[in-house]
C-alpha cells in the first residue's frame, strides 16, 4: 500500500471521541465539575464555620471534625462494600460532614455526631446509589435521624446545658427563635453578627450572606432557591406583622435567626436534591420557606429549616414535572 493510500484510509477512520462518564449533578461546561463544586461550598463555608469557632472554639472544632472524619470514613467504607471505586476525591463526603457538623448543637455529645453522619452517608446517600443518586438531603437526613433518637442532646435545652462551666458566657441564653417564644426581648445586631446562641453555622447571618453570594456568583448555588425561600417568608412574616404589630418577631428575626441563611444558601441549593429549571427552583425554595414559618408559627419547634427542606425534597420530582419547559417552536403535534 502507498503512503498516500495510507494517508486517505486514515483520514477515512472516525474521530476518536472520549466521554466523560460520571455522576449527577450534569451541567454544562467540563470546567464545573462535582469536586470544583464541593469546593466552592467548601471555601463558602468558611465563615460561617470561621464564627463557630470564634464563639465556640473546641466545642465547635470538635463537632465539625468528627462530622468529616465519620463521614470519609462511612463513604469509604460502603463503597468498598458495594465494590465500586473510592469517590473521595470528590469532596461530597467532606462536605456533607461540614453541613451536618455546623448544624448540631456545640453540646451535642460525640455518638451524636458519628450516628448523624453513618445516617446520613449510609441511608440518605449510598442505599440510592451514591453521589448524585439520593433524593433527599443526606446532612438532614442525618440531622433529623439524631433529632429524633437523641431528642434531649438536640433539644432547646442542649444550647445552654452546662454552657457557664464551659466558659461560654456569652450563649449562656436560650437561642433566638425559643427566647421570643418566651416574651423575651431579641436584639438584631447580635443575630446579624453572630454573637449569639444556637447551632453552629446559623449564628451569623452576615457569614452565611458572605459564603451565600460567593456560591451563586460562581452559579454553583442557583439564585433563585434562596430568593425563593427569603421571598417566602418576608410575605409571610410581613402579614403577620401588619396582622398583630405586637407580636415579638419581625421581619428581620425570621431572616436572622435560626437556620434559615444557612439552610437557604447551603442546604437546599444542593444541585442533586433540588428541581431542574428556574421556575421550579424558585416553587422549591418559597415551598421551603412557606413550611419554614408554618413549623415555626403553629408547631411546638422554635425551627423548621430541616423538616421543611426534606418535605420539599420528596417534591423535586412532582415540581420537575409541573415545569417542563415548552420546545422551541411549540409542541410536538399529535398524530390523527
């Protein structure tokens, strides 16, 4: 055969084309890849987790700690019986540590944290295949999980049990959101700042504002969950408030204290738990918000933030079917 045979028969052969085969969340572009997402959640997390550690200091270093060492540690070891490749390095382990570590109590004993987080990566995560897989929330399921069996380490008293012999005077106080179901009077500035009591991360809303918009300025969180969720609960609140001008909680508690920041920026804009499109993803995070303010309003917790986010959860795949966007040029015509 000649060289130039050779040559035409080579041009003649199909491209070579390599796929990338990997777990969901899919998006457009190779540059945004589950790990660089993990990451940026990650570096978002930092002040918040920065302001659990200047109010807390060991209490809150050790909770997040053994939450990311459990964590790495029950992921690799389920994978390895499931027989499928390590999946650490795409830092979703670690993150779901962190979420599940800065939303427990600073009190909350070691077992709590170790049980949340097998529960979290064993039943919300790897029982459905993995990451990319679960359908709800793993850091909730965990929390929830430990919320329910250890109901005295989680309750309202775990916040301030034993917090002067820990030399924690400034949350020796009851939290924000169980202090005004007492009549008692709640200053914002503390709550904004995060000098103040309650689960490790949502002490702070200015941190979780901070860490909140560098996710959705690198479009690894959707806007439109959080405005969603904001969205909902500033009408709600609002109406509650020109309804009875004396009642204790305004506007600006509800958005500061409790959960919500956080849950609004860092729980419920996981790509693998939430709707598709823009529409369903702002239906998703005002669904989150309206249920937020019904557990906080007319149920006997203070927070809502968890409950409302895995009902909403069990709804992504409803909400994902109410949104289908219309093809271009309309829909397809059916046959006579």
């Amino acid at each position: 055969m000649t060289e130039d045979a050779k040559t035409s028969e080579a041009a003649a052969e199909p491209p070579v084309v390599t796929l990338a085969v990997a777990p969901a969340p899919h998006v457009a572009g190779m540059a945004l890849t589950t790990r660089r997402m993990m990451l940026d959640v990650l570096i978002a997390l930092v002040p918040a987790t920065g302001m659990a550690l200047y109010v807390f200091g060991f209490y809150a270093a050790r909770q997040v700690f053994v939450c990311v060492l459990t964590c790495v540690a029950a992921e690799g070891i389920f994978t390895a019986v499931r027989r499928r490749p390590l999946p650490l390095k795409d830092l979703s382990a670690v993150v779901t540590g962190m979420i599940l570590g800065l939303s427990l109590p600073w009190s909350a004993p070691w077992y709590v944290a170790v049980i949340g987080s097998v529960t979290a990566i064993g039943i919300a995560k790897v029982i459905f295949g993995g990451t990319g897989q679960n359908i709800f929330n793993p850091g909730m399921v965990g929390r929830a999980f430990v919320m329910i069996c250890f109901a005295k380490a989680m309750g309202a008293s775990a916040y301030v049990s034993g917090a002067a012999a820990g030399g924690l005077d400034v949350i020796s106080g009851a939290t924000p959101l169980t202090a005004a179901r007492q009549a008692v009077a709640i200053d914002l500035w503390p709550m904004f700042i995060g000098i103040t009591n309650g689960s490790l991360g949502e002490i702070s809303a200015l941190a979780c504002i901070v860490g909140g918009l560098y996710l959705c300025i690198r479009r690894t969180a959707s806007w439109q969950i959080p405005a969603g969720m904001i969205g909902a609960v500033v009408v709600i609140a609002g109406a509650m408030n020109i309804a009875n001008p004396q009642i204790n909680l305004t506007v600006f508690h509800h958005l500061t204290g409790g959960a919500l920041l956080f849950g609004a920026f860092f729980i419920a804009t996981d790509p693998v738990t939430s709707p598709l499109t823009p529409k369903g993803k702002l239906i998703f995070g005002a669904g989150i918000g309206a249920l937020v303010m019904l557990i906080r309003v007319f149920s006997g917790y203070p927070e809502g933030v968890m409950f409302a986010v895995l009902v909403m959860n069990a709804m992504v795949p409803l909400i994902n079917r109410w949104t289908i966007p219309k093809p271009v040029g309309g829909p397809m015509p059916e046959k006579e």
